[in-house]
C-alpha cells in the first residue's frame, strides 16, 4: 500500500483537529474583542436605527455596500457624498424599479442618518486601491 | 419495492422530497427574479425583488441543507448495521424544519424581514432551525456505534454539522448590542460566519459524496486513506481560515485580509491533485458511465474545477478587487449551487429514491442533465462577461451613469435569463420524474401495506370468531 493511501492513525487525526479548532476559536475571540478602528455607535440612535430600516426593508437584497448585496440596484457605502437631497429624492417616491416603501419623514432621516455614518467609514470605491504585484490591495 | 415499507429507510427520504419540492420552487422564483433584471419594474407593486431574491435565496439554501439532512440520515443506516436513531426526534427535526420554511415563505410574502443576507426572515424562525439541527446532531451522534477508525466521510458529516451549527448561532450576534453597534466589525461576523457555514454544508456534501462513491465503486479503501484524510483537513483549515476573502474591500483588519489570501491559495493543492488524477478520473468514467448517479457525481466534479479556478482567482486581492461586487460573484455562486451542490445532492438523491423503487425514464433523466449543463455554462459565461462590462465601468476613471453600466451589460442579462429557463427545464425534467417515480412506488407500497395489515386483521378476526 503506498503511503498516500496508508490510514492516518486516530491518535493524528484528534491532534491535527484539536490544533485547528483551537486556532479557529481563538481567531474568533481576537475579533469578538478587537474591532477594527470604526467607533462604537453608542449613542447614535438615529443611526442605529437607520440600519434597523436597511434590514427592515430588506434594502440589501437589492444594493450592496462593500460590495455585499443584491446587484439589481447600486452600491450605496459612499451614496451620502451626493448628498442628503439626492437620497431623499429616491426615498419619497421610488424608481421605476425600486417600489415606494411610504417611508415617513422619520424614516427618511433615519436612513440618511446612516449612510452618512457609512461614508464616514471608508469608501468602497475601486478605483482607490493601490493594487500590488504580490497580489496585496490597500486603501 | 417492498423495501419502501422498511419506515426506517423511507423517513428520512421523505427530507429529500421535501428538498426537491423546495429546489422547484427555487427555479421559479429564480426565473421571477431574472425576468426582474431585464424588465425594470416587472411584478414591483406586487411581488418587488426585495421579496423575490429571499424567497430564491431560502428556497435554494434550503433545498440544500434540508436535502443533505435526508442523505446523511440515509447514507447512515447503510453505513452501520444499527437502526440508528430516535423515530420521534426524527419526525421532530422535519416538522421543525418544514415549519421554518412555511413561516419563512409566509413572512416573505408578507415583506417581513431581518434584513441579513441568506437568512432574510425574521430572526424568531431561525430557533425552529436551531433545534431541528440540535435535533439532527443528536440523531447522527447517536446512531455511531463507536467513534474509533470511521472513514473520512463521518468525519466530514459530523464536522459539517457542528460548524453549521455554531456558524448559523454566530450569524445572529448583530442581536447583541454590542455587535450591532460597530459597523465593520458587524459585516466582518456576518461574512465569517457565512463564509464557513457554506463551508460546513459543502464538507457534509463532499463527504456525502465520498460515500456514494464507495457504495458504487464497492471499495472503502480511499475512504479510509491518508490522503482523504489530508483533503479533509485542507478543507477544514479552508472553511475555518478563508473567509476573509469576501472583504478584501470592507475596511476591517488587515490581517483579516493577508490571512485569507494565504489561506486560500492552499486550495491550489486541491486544484493541483484534480489535474494529477484526471486519467484515474477518465477511467472511472468509463467504468461506471451506466450508472446515472454516477453521471451527476461527474458533471459535478466538472463544476467543481471551473468554479475552484474561478474561486482562486477571485481570492486574489488584486482580482478580487475588479470582480467584488460584479455578476462574476453571482456566477461563482450559481456555479457553486447548482453546478456542484445540486448535480452532487441530485446524484445522492437519485441514488436514494431509486434503490429500493422503479428507476424512472433514464433518456429523460440524462437528457434533462444534459440539458442543464450546457444551459448552466450559458448562464455562467454570461454572468461572467457581464461581470467583466461591471468592472470595466467601476474601474472606469470617468465616472459614468448607473443606467450606462446597465444598458452595455443588458444582452448579457438577456443571455443569462434565457439560459435560465433551459436550465430550469433541464433541471425539472430530472425532478419531476425522480419524484413522480418515488411517490408513486411510496404510496403503492404504503397502500400495500396497509391492506396486508387490515388483511391480517380480518384473519385474526375470523379466527377469534
């Protein structure tokens, strides 16, 4: 039997995989405790409650931010650098695509609330990468 | 047929049919949902896309969990000689997990959200999921006689279902304030946690895989290697270690990133051992081409290499950042789910349903899988080079109009719809006949039995009298 095909002994297989899931949990742990440099938002409600809305309407199954979302319409990270009004035009009365969600003003601001947080947090625009020849990427 | 009498094989079937009932209902909305993309406004006032994609993304993922659910249940009982688990935890787990779905669907329809990417429904339902799968691990957990020297594939199983368990548990920390209120940090355990929970279900899917490999090849040898043994654990380091490669571009730690990349590009070994064994490969084909479990268990070997490299390439950060947030990532996923989760759990089911039951028109079934597959290239190589149009316009210094970027891709969009419906049509013609063939021989020979018992029943009647 060659030794590519020889069975790994239990004893190798309980230690290789102990080893691994210690690492992964312990990886884990380290980013429960440790949250990139983006500020808790304590004391935003409004912002807060901006995201509640996001994930009310489900609003991810068609717009992404980072990148991560549903493609139909666009990525909305950075959408607050074309300003509140331009938010509020969409958020009022729909697109010929995006129904009208009969959001009240409360809402509305809520929303914009947010993604003016968002922009703060960075830009998910590709074009501001540096790209390496290593394969690396950074903002 | 009158095997199907045998409760204890038939049950845990009955997982499978309900999965085939839920990956019909995937392949409509999914048509619903791509009529959507090239018809602005299509069903927006009655049924908007932010309803239709949950209802194909749950549909799809379930069709897939609940389905490997009935195949690792299956696959046990012909693994060891005990009758395995509790009858009435078994009845639990599926009625939990058919209730989950109902409330899922109703809550959808009723634009009721959680707003989370995959588990869109309100997070109430996930306690249904959560204790049908406390349910299922206890079922798998008890049916081993022993833990000492079992192939790789209960090792895969059982990995598979711990870390869906604790994957799916971590989805829901956005609950806690203390998640929810740090932003990144929020999108960094909600994409690691759905990184490694698509690794959990595909290591109970490969393993599932490596089972039906045995049974028809009749040799246990390779289930036992070293080098299965190696693949599980490169696979296992992928699922704990490599999900970083969805946030290349979100702002969190750097080391999140260079972690991912390093990990990722292990799954080169894997990339590299398909290429070493093609001839081995080729042989078995040629051995076992008569049999049409076989046949999906190949084309899903074919998917798994065309998206592995698609995959390797996307975990390069350099790649990645023209492909992130492209239909190239819709393609890797379509070529994910359906080409290697659905042909493989296809195969697995049609081994399953047809064993003890008439086989049902084999020309259909090989020509739907036929169909399906060039139907599924279609569809991939157009979402591909509509990715492609995406990323030229992202990457575009001047920044051009949304509706610019959507009119250069539209013919691409058109492409993949069309492909589309074919697939759909490939895909039903092995369904729909897999199904109306198992029911027919499960109630025949349910009808069978009940007739046999009232039978027995007028005979100790008769002789009381």
């Amino acid at each position: 039997m060659s030794l590519i095909m020889k069975p790994f002994s239990d004893k190798h297989k309980a230690i290789l995989f102990i080893v691994l899931a210690v690492s992964f949990f312990s990886y884990t742990v380290v980013l429960y405790v440790s949250p990139p440099v983006d500020r808790p938002l304590e004391h935003a409600t409004a912002v807060l409650d901006g995201k509640a809305l996001w994930q009310k309407y489900n609003c991810n199954a068609c717009h992404q931010l980072y990148g991560l979302g549903g493609y139909l319409g666009p990525d909305l990270t950075n959408v607050y650098e074309k300003g509140p009004d331009y938010i509020k035009g969409f958020l009022v009365t729909g697109t010929n695509v995006m129904p009208d969600f009969h959001l009240n003003n409360e809402e509305i601001e809520h929303l914009i609330s947010y993604f003016k947080y968002l922009n703060t947090t960075g830009s998910a625009d590709p074009r501001s990468f540096k790209i390496y020849y290593d394969g690396r990427i950074e903002q | 047929m009158a095997a199907s009498n045998n409760k204890n094989t038939a049950f845990p079937k009955l997982f499978i049919v309900s999965a085939l009932l839920l990956l019909c209902c995937g392949l409509v909305f999914g048509l619903i949902g791509g009529l959507q993309y090239i018809i602005p406004g299509f069903w927006r006032n009655t049924l908007s896309f932010e309803k239709v994609r949950p209802l194909h993304v749950s549909s799809m993922v379930f069709w897939i969990i609940i389905a490997l659910v009935g195949v690792v249940l299956s696959f046990l009982q012909q693994h060891g000689t005990r009758r395995n688990y509790s009858p009435f935890l078994l009845r639990a787990q599926l009625i939990l997990l058919c209730l989950a779905v109902l409330l899922i669907f109703i809550s959808y329809f009723r634009g009721l959200f959680g707003g989370r990417e995959y588990w869109e429904f309100p997070p109430y339902i996930s306690i249904f999921i959560i204790a049908s799968w406390i349910l299922f691990l206890v079922n798998v957990i008890a049916s081993l006689i022993t833990i000492k020297k079992q192939p790789v594939y209960i090792w895969m199983w059982l990995t598979g279902i711990c870390f869906f368990l604790f994957t799916f548990l971590e989805s829901y920390l956005w609950l806690i304030p203390y998640f929810n209120r740090h932003l990144v940090n929020d999108m960094t355990v909600q994409w690691k946690s759905y990184g490694s929970m698509v690794g959990s279900w595909n290591m109970i899917m490969y393993g599932s895989s490596i089972f039906l490999m045995d049974k028809i090849s009749g040799s246990k040898t390779y289930s036992h290697s070293r080098i299965a043994f190696l693949l599980y654990f490169l696979g296992l380091f992928n699922l704990m270690f490599n999900w970083g490669h969805h946030l290349y571009t979100v702002p969190t730690h750097p080391y999140v990133h260079y972690i991912a990349y390093a990990v990722s590009m292990t799954e080169l070994l894997i990339l590299g051992r398909m290429i070493l064994t093609w001839r081995q490969s080729l042989t078995a084909a040629q051995k076992f081409r008569h049999n049409i479990a076989y046949r999906f268990l190949l084309f899903g070997d074919v998917w798994i290499l065309l998206t592995l490299v698609l995959a390797l390439a996307m975990s390069i950060p350099a790649i990645n950042v023209y492909t992130h947030g492209t239909y190239i990532t819709v393609g890797h996923t379509m070529g994910a789910t359906i080409g290697i989760n659905t042909f493989l759990i296809l195969g697995m089911a049609y081994n399953l349903l047809t064993d003890e039951c008439r086989e049902p028109n084999r020309k259909i079934i090989i020509a739907g899988l036929n169909l399906a597959n060039i139907a599924l290239f279609v569809f991939w190589i157009s979402l591909i080079v509509a990715g492609v149009l995406k990323a030229a316009w992202q990457m575009n210094p001047e920044r051009l109009p949304y509706a610019a970027m959507l009119d250069s891709v539209k013919p691409w969009l058109i492409s993949f719809v069309v492909a589309g419906f074919v697939l759909t049509t490939g895909l039903l013609m092995i369904v729909l006949p897999l199904l109306k063939s198992y029911l027919s021989c499960y109630f025949t020979s349910h009808l069978f039995s009940l007739r046999s018992l009232n039978a027995k029943k007028q005979k100790r009647e008769l002789s009381l009298e």
